[in-house]
C-alpha cells in the first residue's frame, strides 16, 4: 500500500505521465497513467474523464460500431 501512496503523491506533485492505451476511433482514444495507473478517456469536448465502467462500456461499443462500419464498407 505505501508504494501506491508514494507513486499517487508523485503524481500529484509531478503531474501524471500519460500514454495512449487504445484508440478507439480517430477522436476517441483510452489512456493510462504509467506511474498510478490511473486510466482515462477522452469526452465529446475533447477533455480527459476518469474511465468509469459506464464510459468503458461505451468505447466498446463504439469501437464495434467502426470497426463494423469499416469492414462493411470496403
């Protein structure tokens, strides 16, 4: 436990070092943050939520949905 409280008081010393995880669609991505691990996505207004089982869910419809769409089209 004191290793997660040591690398979650970095984080909000420091700022969270962010990586992108998966792309959903060209304007939906997921990201992850490789010190706490804390994950998130990005809203309709383009600015970065906590990624919530409701907001995963979502993506994962979505990216059905494109994915579908794409192959249907070509």
């Amino acid at each position: 436990m004191s290793k997660f409280v040591n690398k979650k008081t970095a984080c909000s010393i420091f700022g969270h070092k962010i990586v992108t995880v998966r792309n959903v669609t060209g304007h939906f991505k997921e990201f992850k943050c490789t010190c706490c691990g804390i994950e998130l996505t990005n809203d309709l207004q383009d600015r970065k939520t906590f990624l919530t089982p409701e907001l995963k869910e979502i993506n994962e419809t979505l990216l059905d949905h494109y994915n579908r769409r794409r192959v249907l089209s070509l």
